[in-house]
C-alpha cells in the first residue's frame, strides 16, 4: 500500500497552506479535496491584514494583489435605526483587501502543486483506520492509501472528524446567504456590518463591478432578510445564493497522535469578518511546522502546536460574538453600537487587534 507523510483532506487556504510548507519542507504531500478548483465559497471574501506575513512566505502577495480585488480601508457598523460608527482600517502595503475565493483559494492550491504536492480534486474520503504499524488507511472511490499523518482541513462539517466520532453537535440556530451582485455607485472602499431586524447583513467590494453580499439570521427570518435585500439593491425575485449552516458549533481538539485539524474544522468562526483566511492561513503554517518536527522525532512539537493554535484566537473572537448576538437579539446588537458611537475607542482598540499578527 503506499505510504504519503501526510495526507491533507480539503484543499481550501488552511489545507492548501499546510500542504505547500509540508511540501516546501520535503515531505510527501498529498491533498484530497472533494470538489474541482476554482469554485466559489460563502465567505466574506476579505483578507485580513493579520494573514499578509503567511502568504508572504508563501511568496503569493504579489500574484494575490495582481488579481481584481478591492482595498477595503474602514468598516461600518450600522445600527437598526440607521446610526453609523465607521472604524478606519491600516492602508497602504498591509491593507485589508476583498477577493473572490474562486481566485484566492485556486492560486493556493496552486502553489501547494508548484512546491510538489500531490492534488487529488473531485476526491472524496470514504473511511478512515489506523493501521498495525499506526500509520492512517485512507479509503476513497476506488483506491487505497496510507499516510504517516492525516490533517482534517475540510470545514465546519469536517469529515476527517466525522469518521473518527469526533464531530460536535451542531447548533442549526442559524443561516447564512452570500451572493456576488453589482457594485452600487458610490459605495466606497469599505466593508459594512448592518444590524437588521431579522439579523444582520455583510457587504465589501470585492473587485471593481461586484460587491459579497452576505445574510446571517434564523431559519424563521432568511427569506425576509432576502426580501429587504432584494429591496434595497434592486435584485431580483430569482436572484442565486450560495449558503451555509450552522455557522456555531463546538471546537474540536486541534491535535491527536498524528492527527490534526486546522480552519474551520477545528473551529468554526463568522464567516464575514476577515476572520476566517487568516485563521485558515496561519493554522495551516502552524501545523506544518509541528508536522516536520514531529516527523523528525520532536515529540514536544505537538504540544507546542496547540498552544499556539490557542493563542491565535485570543483576544480575537469580539466580532464573532457580536454578530451571533446580532441575529439571535438584534436589538441588544444596536444598542451596544449606538453607547461605542459616544465613546469609540473600545471599538478602534479591538478592531485594530483583530487585523495584527499575533
């Protein structure tokens, strides 16, 4: 049977990146991801400044900023009743951009392939065993394989950790709706959160002709959230939206013995904020650097993953917490940001950590 060193399920930024410095770094690399590259992905299509030194390294940033994106360079919270705070963001080289995931995630995957990873798309994970010699069986359509590690990079219904009983409950409390319509005139450089009566909505430019349009509310409230939004941007009745549930669910442990898992499957966070590329990205570097280690004997290599896995989302998580709020008691949403519009500098203090490195 032959043996990979580590075999990535999910090709998407957090299993591209580990799999393009396992590869850069040596080891045999193997991705399994289920669908065929490019192809879109709800998202709030933001880069957060806090990933540019991981695709730095990755010697991406200047093929990433010669795609169509827009430099977003404040965001805008606005409240029920209408009242606005607009918090400015860095400019200039670490500047927050938008992208389509169609070009973001297929120039990843892409350079994990260049640095010699093996790509497997349309591939999809039927079980998954450990073997007598304590490596991983991994069974797909029609073919049998061994991995020295496996790395659950395949979203917040990860599989890899479905198959080894290790998926938390869902909280189906709420759905997401995103779709890519024309940019509006005027709208700016600028990504807004707007808190609504239903739940709230995320928009960002995402090139020159096209704004990420996002919905986040209760199964009950979704179609009038579609409503307004046909409303207020003139869509049409049979406009197409891409979506996503649930966006809550427990996190699951990080590491195993020669098991981990990175983005999304480990934990789930708001799809809209900028958070999640650079939660991808980084853990993704995080666990290819434990993974070389360990690899090479350095046992203590796992328990320095998972702290810094833990240390990534420190202090970080604010804005995850305020748009749960923001569907499940839209109202408390709005009269918290109308109390930071007399006194904004809690808010400038958090976002400000939110878009630096740890």
């Amino acid at each position: 049977m032959e043996v990979v060193d580590v075999a990535i399920v999910g090709g998407g930024p957090a299993g591209s990146t580990c799999a393009a410095f396992c590869a850069a770094a040596g080891l045999r690399t193997l991705v399994l991801e289920r669908e065929k590259f490019p192809r879109e992905k709800v998202c709030g299509d933001c880069i957060n400044p806090a990933g540019w030194p991981v695709l730095q390294r990755l010697e991406l940033e200047e093929e990433i900023r010669n795609c169509p994106h827009a430099s977003l360079d404040a965001v805008e919270f606005i409240a029920i009743g209408g009242q606005k705070l607009r918090i400015d963001l860095p400019r200039g080289d670490n500047s927050e951009i938008a992208i389509k995931r169609s070009l973001f995630d297929h120039l990843l995957l892409n350079r994990a392939r260049t640095l010699g990873a093996e790509i497997r798309e349309e591939t999809t994970l039927i079980a998954l065993d450990r073997t007598a010699a304590k490596n991983w069986r991994i069974d797909i359509v029609r073919e049998t394989f061994a991995a020295r590690v496996v790395v659950g990079a395949d979203g917040r219904n990860s599989t890899v950790a479905r198959l080894r009983n290790l998926l938390p409950r869902p909280e189906r409390e709420r759905v997401a709706l995103q779709a890519h319509i024309p940019l509006p005139r005027d709208f700016g450089n600028r990504i807004v959160l707007q808190f609504l009566p239903e739940g709230y909505s995320g928009q960002a430019p995402v090139n020159d002709r096209e704004l990420n349009l996002c919905l986040v509310g209760a199964p009950p409230t979704i179609s009038s959230l579609r409503a307004w939004a046909e409303q207020e941007f003139k869509l049409p009745a049979d406009q197409t939206w891409r979506t996503i549930t649930p966006l809550t669910r427990a996190p699951v442990s990080v590491a195993h013995e020669n098991l981990f898992f990175i983005g999304d499957a480990a934990r789930v966070v708001e799809p809209f904020t900028g958070e999640g590329i650079y939660y991808a990205v980084r853990s993704g570097q995080l666990a290819a650097n434990a993974i070389v280690k360990i690899l090479r004997g350095e046992q203590s290599a796992l328990r320095q993953f998972v702290r810094a896995h833990r240390a990534m989302y420190r202090g970080r998580l604010w804005v995850n917490r305020l748009a749960r709020t923001a569907v499940l008691s839209p109202k408390t949403a709005s009269r918290f940001l109308q109390v930071a519009r007399f006194s904004p500098t809690i808010m400038r203090l958090l976002t400000t950590k939110i878009v630096r490195p740890n």
